[in-house]
C-alpha cells in the first residue's frame, strides 16, 4: 500500500479476530473428501474464535480469479484474512527479489529454480503482476512478473496461511488433510496458554555468535514477560550440547506442553541440517516415527517451506498426528541476519499467527498450517509488541524514532525504531540511528546496524565502520560483517582508517597476531570492486564479464561508484547491459548517492 488505510490500522492495532471474517479457498475434490472435518473447523473459527467464514470453492482455473474475490471481499470490509487449503494455484514471482531476504539468483537461470513461490500475489493487493505462463509438466505453478516495482511497498493487505497437504509413502493428501482440520478445530475449542518455550541453535547459525543467541533469550522475556516467572517455560539447545543429536531435539519437539519451537539451522525442502555429520540431520524419512507436538515451529533455514514441492520439512511438521499445527519458513533461500521473532509475543495476545507474516513481509516467508491460529489470549501491560506496532504504524517524527532507540529500555522497541527509520526515514536520520545502534547493548540492533554500513556507503560511516573492524570484543557476526562491508568503501580511505583505529587501541601490543589478521583481510576486501568497475567503464571487459557484472552489481555495487556506472549506462550502447545495470541501480535506494 502507498499508505496505511484506517481498515489497515484498526486490524494492526487490535485483534483481527474482532474484523469481519476469513476466507477459505479450497478446490472441489478437497471439499468433497474431507466435507465434515471441513465443515467442522469452519464452525470452530465461527464459534470459538468469532470469524464470518465464507468459503471460496470452484474448479481454480488460475491465480486471478481467487485474487479477484478476495480483493473484492476485503474491499468491502468483509475479510481479514485467507486460507489456502488443498490444491490452490501456486503464484511463481519473478523480479522482485528486492523483497526476498536472501534469494538473488539469475533469472536467465531455468524459471522453475529462479522463481519465487509465492502467496504475496494473493495477500497484497496494491503490488502489480503481468502473467507470463504457466508450466505445463502437471505442477500448478503460475508465473509473473512483478511490474509495481520498488515504488510500492511490500505490505500485505490480509494475512495468509497454506494448508497442502500430497501424497507420500506414509498417507494420501485427503487422509492428511480430514487429520489435520480435525485437530485444528480441536484447538480453536480448546486453545493452550503461551508458556513453554524452545530455541535450537544450529551449525553455522548466525556465525555461532554466543553473544547474539544471549540477546535473543533475553528478547524472548519480552514478547513473553509472564513467562519469567513459570518453571521451565524457557529451553535451549546448541548443536554442541549433545551427541547424538537428532534424537535429543526431537524429544524435546514431542515435549506434549511445548508451545513454540524456533530453530536456527541450515535446510533444504527436504533436510533439517542441525550439524556437520549427517546423521545429525533430520530428514523427510524421519518423520515416520517422530511425532512433533510444538503447536508453532518457527524456522529461518532455507526452502524448509516449500510448500510447492511433493513434500517439505514444514508440511510434515504438521501434517503428523501430534500437536503441531503451524511452520513458518521460506520457499526458498532464507536470511539468518532478519529478525527472526519480530512481533511474535502478539500470538499470545489474541492475534492470529499469520498476521506475524502480515507485519513483518518477505516474499518467500509462508506460514504452512493455519493462519488463523492463536493461544489462549493474555492480558499484558505495557505489551512491547503492540508497542512495537504502535512505532512501525503511528507515523512517529524522525526525532521520536531516534528518542526510542536511544532511551527505550526495552530491546524489542529499540529494535522496531531502528527498522523503522531505516525503511522510512531521509539518509541523514539513518546515519544518525546507526551510530546509536552500533552502541546499543543488543547484539542483534548491533548487527543490523553494522549491515547498513554496505547500503548506506556513507564516507562519514568510514571511522565507525574501522572501529567495529578492529574491535576485538564485537560479537562473532557483527565483526563478520563488518569484514564484508569493508569491500563497498574507498579502498585508501578506509585503510588509513584502520590503521587509526589500530593506533588508538592501548592493548596494541598485547596481541599483534590479531592486529595483523586484520591488516590482511582489509588489504584483500577494501576497494574490491574498483579494477572490475574502472575496467567496464574504459571498455576492457569481454561482452560475457560485462553482462555477469552488470547482473552482480544488484548486490555487489559499493555507493561511492554508483553515480559513474549509472554515467557508463547512460551512454552505453549495449541496450540489455544498461538495462541491467539500470536495474540493478534500483536495488541501492539507501545508499547516499542514490
């Protein structure tokens, strides 16, 4: 939306189990094989949670006829959100993968593996899509095109949910779908109260920052301030803590009283990589004898929410006979370095779950599972999340944002002001938030300060950017990528800065091998980028390395040469290269050259 509508900011700012209603879109034979259980989950949204239902069922032919009735119903005030359940129409979405966290890949690259699955199409009725195709070896994808552009903010009207279930070994989809809304509609009768907890820090996770996950249970007491004072609410598990592995996480996950699950791991649609070995490892065969019982999983691997494939981690997660009924998780490539549990404690407060994808949006991340789902409703003074809904959606002035991040005392608010006036606010408050952020005693509010070194480009950011480069006591992944933002500044200016900045620090020659490890890895990054681009320009590079440059440029183009390659494709010949390189100009709208 352009905007924030007055419908958008009363759903925001209450429970939208108080609008009108929720859309169940579903094709024929899934209505027909599983009509009483059907009809039974639609009473409980009706009974217990208090939704108009309307039910969307016909012979689906495409995307756009399902889109146009749910425009048509929110438009008038009669929807708040939609489930997908059965064999609805997958959207596949090309150009715009500015709103992936982590998916970049060439589009010249086969449309099925260089697509984004999608249900954006459906839930965000201000972005504009052309069609391009539709394949034709039996899957139900639908291709387009994105053509709203960057202009439009990426802000889902209603919240959405994917129930779909295929056929396996194990059961066919209608003997998993009767199973899955049977015990859904059990829940909306019987809701559990929020109060056992559990993270899984994974091998590699966000660099395996100790000081990172500390700052993450502390969040946790935040969205959950009740819970402090509950008897094993909060659990925490490493990959180092056991050997074996696998079987350690999934008793915990069948733990019957555990309420949220989020894992912090690397995945396939097919694999739950927890460690190295790959026995510790779980996989789709695993589930055959591992019942989970976490009602939400909450996972930030890669692909481990395909729901387009013939099966994914997500959709056994709960399509199994235990009590799990929601995972969040990506189509495909996810960012670690995103805020993973960004408004989660709203679940507990009356929210249905799929308004957690609904305010903080990625292209790719779905919830598998109901949508409507939520906890048996607890009353929070002082609630941060809503807090934290109040600064992204009250139209708060720079100087207020800038006021909570310095002064809050509340992590959760500081971090909400932080994003906040980096997706909102002119360049010269977002250089004042980072050097408050970098201070900040998070480490998460830290790291993303530290990840707008590269977008911002700023020479001002070159002392502060020198600083964290040297500091021997930053957090595992703020001093990584603080190391990766080295290559989009002037290679000279930040050496010399470095050099300073060594200079200054009194406990020099305590540890001269550290000093020189980072000598040498600022030698190799600073100014990476120059030769390709100083070559481009004088017209050295073969027509192949200019075309990969060009496409590389929508990641890798530091800010302080971005005005002299959109000079080169101005005057440059090659139609295609400068449409590239124009576009990929379009993804650096932080930078302060832009």
């Amino acid at each position: 939306m352009a905007g924030v509508s007055a419908i958008l900011i009363f759903s925001l700012l209450s429970s939208c189990s108080n609008r009108a209603g929720v859309a169940v879109v579903i094709d024929p034979v899934s209505e027909r094989e599983a009509a009483a259980e059907l009809a039974d989950y639609e009473s409980a949204l009706r009974e217990a949670d208090g939704y108009n239902v309307i039910r969307l069922c016909e012979e689906w032919q495409s995307p756009e006829e399902i889109r146009e009735q749910l425009e048509t119903l929110y438009s008038k005030g009669k929807i708040c959100g939609a489930v997908f359940i059965g064999d609805i129409p997958i959207p596949m979405v090309r150009d715009a993968q500015f709103f992936t966290s982590a998916f970049k890949m060439d589009q010249t690259r086969p449309r099925k593996e260089s697509s984004v699955p999608s249900d954006r199409y459906y839930d965000d009725f201000d972005l504009e899509f052309e069609y391009i195709g539709k394949d034709d070896d039996g899957d139900p994808y639908f291709y387009y095109s994105l053509t709203s552009g960057r202009d439009v903010p990426l802000q889902p009207d209603i919240f959405s949910g994917r129930i779909r279930p295929t056929d396996t070994e194990a059961s066919s989809r209608y003997d998993k779908l009767r199973l899955y809304l049977a015990k859904a509609a059990r829940y909306h009768r019987n809701p559990d109260r929020m109060d056992h907890l559990f993270v899984f820090n994974g091998s590699g996770s966000i660099a395996e920052s100790k000081w990172a996950h500390i700052d993450e249970q502390a969040a946790h007491r935040e969205h959950f301030p009740w819970m402090k004072a509950l008897p094993d609410a909060f659990t925490y598990m490493d990959h180092t803590d056991f050997d074996p592995l696998k079987p350690r996480i999934q008793n915990e996950l069948m733990r019957p009283e555990l309420d949220i699950a989020i894992l912090h791991h690397h995945g396939d649609f097919d694999t739950q990589y927890f460690k190295v070995r790959k026995e510790d490892n779980l996989t789709l065969k695993d589930f055959t004898n591992f019942r989970p019982e976490a009602k939400v999983v909450l996972m930030d691997a890669c692909y481990n929410g395909a729901f387009n494939m013939k099966d994914c981690i997500a959709n056994e997660y709960i399509f199994q006979p235990g009590g799990c009924l929601v995972a969040w998780g990506g189509t495909v490539n996810v960012l670690q370095d995103k805020w993973p549990d960004e408004f989660l404690g709203l679940v507990a407060q009356g929210y249905p779950v799929g308004d957690l994808n609904r305010f903080a949006p990625y292209l790719e991340m779905h919830i598998v599972g109901d949508p409507t789902f939520t906890f048996k409703k607890e009353k929070v003074r002082n609630s941060a999340d809503k807090a934290c809904l109040d600064i992204r959606y009250g139209k708060k002035s720079p100087e207020q944002l800038l006021g909570i991040l310095k002064s809050s005392p509340v992590s959760l608010e500081r971090h909400e002001a932080f994003n906040t006036i980096i997706r909102n606010c002119d360049h010269a408050t977002r250089l004042k938030a980072v050097k408050i952020a970098i201070e900040d005693s998070a480490e998460q509010i830290q790291r993303e300060a530290v990840n707008c070194f590269a977008p911002l480009g700023d020479p001002e950011l070159i002392p502060l950017v020198a600083r964290m480069a040297t500091l021997n006591n930053a957090s595992a992944r703020v001093r990584q990528n603080t190391y990766e933002s080295l290559q989009f500044f002037p290679r000279e200016q930040m050496l010399s800065a470095i050099e300073a900045s060594l200079d200054s620090l009194a406990c020099q020659s305590a540890d001269t091998a550290y000093f020189e490890k980072v000598r040498s890895i600022a030698n190799t990054r600073c100014g990476t980028w120059d030769e390709d681009i100083d070559k481009l320009i004088s017209g050295e590079l073969s027509e192949k390395w200019k075309m990969f440059l060009s496409r590389s440029f929508r990641i890798y183009l530091p800010a302080y040469r971005l005005r002299e390659v959109r000079d080169f494709a101005d005057t440059c010949s090659n139609e295609v290269l400068a449409a590239n390189i124009k576009e990929a100009i379009e993804w650096h709208r932080l930078a302060y050259t832009y």
